[in-house]
C-alpha cells in the first residue's frame, strides 16, 4: 500500500494504471488489488474525478477536441462506461466549437494566414487537435465572420 501512496503522491492515476505500475514492480495481482481497494474506500484512488479532471485539462489548458481527449483517457485506462459518461456531459455542440476557436486563436494570434492554404494549415491543426471535421468548419467560419467584422469596424 505504501507503494501505491508513493505513486499517487507523484501524479493522478487510474486504479488499473495504479494496478499495472504495481504488477510492474513485482507486487502480486491480490495484494496489489486489495491496496487499489483500500485506497478506493478512502477517496483516493477514484477514476471518475481522475477522469474528470483530465477533461476540464484536455479542453480548457490543452485546447483538444473530442477525440484527442478520448484516445487520452484511453491511454490513461479510465473504464470505458466512466470515459463515455464524462464525455457526453461536456460534449455540448457549442462548448466544441468556442473550444475549437480558443484553439485557433492561440495558435494563430496575429489572424490565419490570408487565402486557401492558410485554411488547409488551421484545419489541419484544428483536426490533429482531436476535433470533427463538423467542427473545424464551424470554427474556421466563425473565426473568418468575426475577422471580416473586425475589419469592417475599422
């Protein structure tokens, strides 16, 4: 069990990544369930809250889209059932878009580049970010509206 505190006290796990690790250093399968079990009874191994948290930082810190957080929290070997849960409760259509927007407006500070290349390069990030070809058009529209009114003031 100290082991696992260990490993928690160094960053947020999933309980089969906490699971693996132990595997890894040569715990056995029982023990190393029955100290994921302890540490579930004391709130601190939880894979709802890790997975909630990875979410509000994919999209809000790291900028990507649906996909992109999906494979993540894959990767990280949250439960399927808790990743689709957590998923469809911040998958609202406009939340994908202003987050796709925000994207490109780090990316892409001075404005995207003029004509159909710059176009081709802004979808292209906005799609390796993890975001829906539905969406990348949305927010490539809504970025060139709000440039052309931009340009329109002045």
């Amino acid at each position: 069990m100290a082991v696992a505190l260990r490993m928690l006290s160094r960053c947020a796990v999933s309980e089969a990544e906490l699971l693996r690790r132990l595997s890894e250093k040569g715990f056995n399968r029982p023990d190393s369930e029955a100290a994921v079990s302890r540490l579930r009874e004391l709130g601190l191994a939880d894979d709802r809250k890790l997975c909630e948290g990875l979410v509000r930082v994919y999209r809000e810190s790291r900028r990507y889209g649906r996909a992109k957080i999906l494979m993540a929290l894959r990767r990280r070997l949250v439960p399927p059932d808790i990743i689709e849960d957590v998923v469809r409760g911040m998958s609202g259509g406009d939340e994908e878009i202003l987050a796709a927007s925000a994207a490109l407006s780090k990316k892409f500070r001075e404005g995207i580049p003029p004509g159909r290349e710059g176009t081709a390069k802004a979808f292209r990030f906005l799609a390796s970010r993890g975001f829906s070809i539905e969406t990348c058009r949305r927010a490539l529209g809504k970025r060139s509206d709000e440039t052309e009114q931009t340009e329109g003031d002045a």
